[in-house]
C-alpha cells in the first residue's frame, strides 16, 4: 500500500486529530485494561484503582510523545504508541499478593535497568533478525491479535453473558464492512480515517439502540492530578526475579513490533534506531513505576492501523499521545472511549490486525523460497499459534518458564531465532556500516 503521509510529513493540524484519534480508540481499552486487572485482583480501593488507571493513561501519553519525537537519544521516531503492557500482568498479580503494589511498583523500577541497560546491545541483536524471522515475528504479532479481535466482535470472553449474541455480531460486521468500504472506495481524508469513522459510526447505532451504558461517563472525575510514589516503593528479591523475567519478554516483543512498524512505514530500522526505542521503553516503565502504575511496551495493534490507512506520520501519533495526557489527567474524557461497545472495536479491530499479518506475508515474500526457510517459518509460527490457542499446554512447566513462554509472539520468535542460528545456510544482517550506507544511497 502507498503512504499517504510518510514519516517526516505533517498533515494538517484539523487532519492530524482526526487521524491521531483513531490510534487514541484502538489503544486506550488496552492501556486501562492492565491496571484494572492487576487492581481488580489485588482488591484496590477505588481511589487507589483510579490513581493506576489515571498515572497507566497520562504516562503512556508521555512516553508516546517521546518515542514519537525523540528526545537525543531515546525513542525510535516511528508512529508508536506506548502503553501498559499485559506481560507483566501474572508477574505483578504474584508480586501483589505478597508484597503489595509497593513492591510491584518497585521491583519494576530497579529491573527497568534490564531493558535501559539491553538498549544498548540492540545493534548487535538486530542482527539476528534477517528477514525469515522478521517476517516470521511479523506474521505471529498479527496472528495472535486475531482471536483478540473476534472477541471483541462477540462482546467479551467466551462463557460471558452475550458472547457472540446476534446483536454483537450484527454491531461488529457492520463496523467491519464500513471500514473496509471506506479503506478501499473512499478517498482522502475518508480513506485515511476510515477505522475512527467506523467506530463513531457503531457507538451511535449502539447508543441510538441503548446499548451503551453512559454511567462511567457521569460518575467519572473532571480532573484527576498525579500521584507520584502514591504506592510507595519496596524491593522484594522475589519480585526483582520475576519482573527480570517479564522485561527480557518485553524486549523480544517491543522489538518485533518495531520490525514490523518499520516495514508498514517504509523505513529502514538500523540497530542504533532500535536502541533508542528500546531505551525509550526502559525508561518509560521506569517513569511508570514513579508515577504509580504498570510496566510499559509497544502496541501492536497501532501497527495494523499505519498499514491499513496508509498514514505514518509521527507527528500524527505524537499527537495522540497528547490526547492520552489529556485523558490521564480529565478522567471524563477516558470514559467517553471506555463505554464504547466491544463489539464496536472488534469490527475496526479484526482489519487492523489482519493488515499486520499483510506486512508478516509482504517480507516473507522477499525471502529465498526453500527448505531451510520454509521450516524457520512453519515451526516458528506454529510454536507462537501452539501457546496461543492452547495455554494449557504451560500448565506444568514452572513460574518463569510459563512467564516466557506465555506470550506466542514470544515462543514463536524463540523458536525461529534459533533455528535460524543453528541450521546451516545462515543469512547474515547487513553491518551497521552497511545500513548507513544504503540509507545514504536512498
């Protein structure tokens, strides 16, 4: 698909909300989602789920900004959205239990030096993704996304009160079918903002059927301050060891979301960009545990929506994570967003992820056709499917193995890693000096 806006480009500023607003809908369930979970479990007051949730929003928006625009040397300058991450959530639930988020909060903040400190080793591991695991990371992020959205579609999880009732589905395909009719026939501003029109389209059905439930919108605070070291901070040994854990996860992750950030943007990712991107995940949960909330990583579904409209702006993305800052800080604006069906998102949502496996196939495509490949790609993608759509399968091994192992992105991008290093006939990345050069060329 051609870019509409590239990188570097600037739509106009009435344009640029517009498209902002979209990443803002597809991201923010998920970045409230992790602070309520783990505040849930844990039994939280509401003062103190409302201090996570309000810190989870205003300082995703933050680290977004800065991952957008870069500040020196930390973040990537790509359109990426950063936000609360759900690998850390088993982790910070066993953490909770024992030692209270003060020791959550805490444990991440002394084991964000694993990421800070590993940023600077990107360049050497960005050369152990050639373009047979990149495409294979790439294709598995989409893949393990998609039972995401056909949730959402349904209305929730499975055994839940209306899952998959008529309704749901009937709400969600017709978001779906709007965003693809836009994406393909529209032009200009209408293509480009297609999912953000296709969500606001579904929530007016749902409210003008009451569907929608505006209870959170009227008991929600206007404004809501910062709470700095609300929690405290306290350092369990245990709770160092399991987060080291989760942020390894994190890296493996984040940096396949930035592989495949760079392919739906056209742009080169050097080691050294890679750095800054992860140093600038780093240094956001680090940020995070200060300001009292969860861990932070990249989001992958905002991946899908670059491929999908075609805008890379980062500057379009910078923007909504002013938004995000905004929601942090008038909570009322956030349950606007929050009361939106689930159906709703799922319609923009199965587009979307499906556009990430697009970019998986598109680089795949680009590599040499035979054995050795062909098994990189088939036992790499089928370890990721394995933990997906069969968890259970962990259920024996112990703690940290089910902590890295729980995420398919995670498995599968293990499993191609090493069977790329092991198996004879290893392609080998272009040095550093080789990528400066071929971006001095292009």
């Amino acid at each position: 698909m051609e870019l509409l806006y590239k990188v570097e480009d600037k739509p106009p500023m009435a344009t640029s909300i517009l498209l902002a607003a979209q990443h803002l809908l597809a991201a923010l369930g998920a970045i409230i989602a992790v602070p309520l979970v783990v505040g849930g479990v844990l039994g939280l007051s509401t003062q103190d789920m409302v201090v996570l949730v309000n810190a989870a929003m205003l300082v995703s928006g933050v680290v977004t900004i800065i991952q957008c625009r870069g500040v020196g040397p930390v973040g990537i300058r790509l359109p990426c959205v950063m936000g609360t991450s759900f690998t850390f959530v088993g982790v910070a639930i066993a953490i909770g239990f024992e030692h209270g988020v003060a020791g959550i909060l805490g444990s991440a903040l002394v084991v964000s030096l694993v990421m800070i400190i590993g940023s600077f080793f990107m360049p050497v591991i960005r050369k152990l993704f050639p373009p047979v695991v990149t495409g294979t990371v790439v294709t598995l992020i989409g893949l393990t996304l998609i039972p995401v959205a056909v949730d959402w579609i349904a209305g929730g999880q499975v055994g839940q009160e209306g899952y998959a009732s008529i309704s749901n589905l009937m709400i969600g395909f017709f978001v779906l079918f709007l965003v693809i009719i836009l994406s393909q026939f529209a032009r200009g501003i209408f293509a480009a903002s297609a999912v953000v029109i296709g969500i606001l389209s579904g929530f007016i059905l749902c409210a003008l059927l009451g569907l929608v439930d505006f209870t959170p919108v009227r008991e929600a605070a206007l404004v809501a301050l910062p709470s700095p070291l609300h929690f405290g901070l306290t350092f369990p040994i245990s709770g160092i060891i399991g987060m080291s854990i989760a942020y390894l996860v994190t890296i493996i992750e984040s940096t396949g979301d930035f592989l495949a950030l760079s392919d739906v943007t056209k742009t080169k990712l050097t080691g050294k960009k890679l750095s800054r991107g992860i140093l600038c995940d780093g240094l956001g949960s680090a940020l995070a545990s200060v300001f009292s909330t969860t861990p932070f990583s990249s989001f992958s579904q905002n991946v899908g929506i670059v491929g999908m409209t075609g805008i890379a702006s980062r500057y379009v993305v910078a923007i909504t994570g002013l938004m995000l800052v905004l929601a942090g800080l008038f909570p009322v604006l956030a349950a606007l967003i929050v009361i939106i069906p689930l159906s709703v998102l799922g319609g923009a949502g199965l587009v979307m992820f499906a556009m990430i496996i697009t970019a998986g196939v598109n680089i795949l495509a680009k590599t040499q056709h035979n054995k050795r490949n062909g098994i990189i790609i088939a036992v790499g993608i089928g370890a990721g499917m394995a933990v997906t759509v069969r968890p259970e399968l962990l259920a024996n091994l112990p703690d940290f193995m089910q902590v890295i192992f729980a995420s398919g992105i995670t498995t599968g991008s293990l499993v191609a890693l090493g069977l790329n290093l092991l198996l004879p006939g290893r392609e080998v990345e272009a040095t550093e000096d080789e990528e400066s050069a071929d971006l001095a060329q292009a």
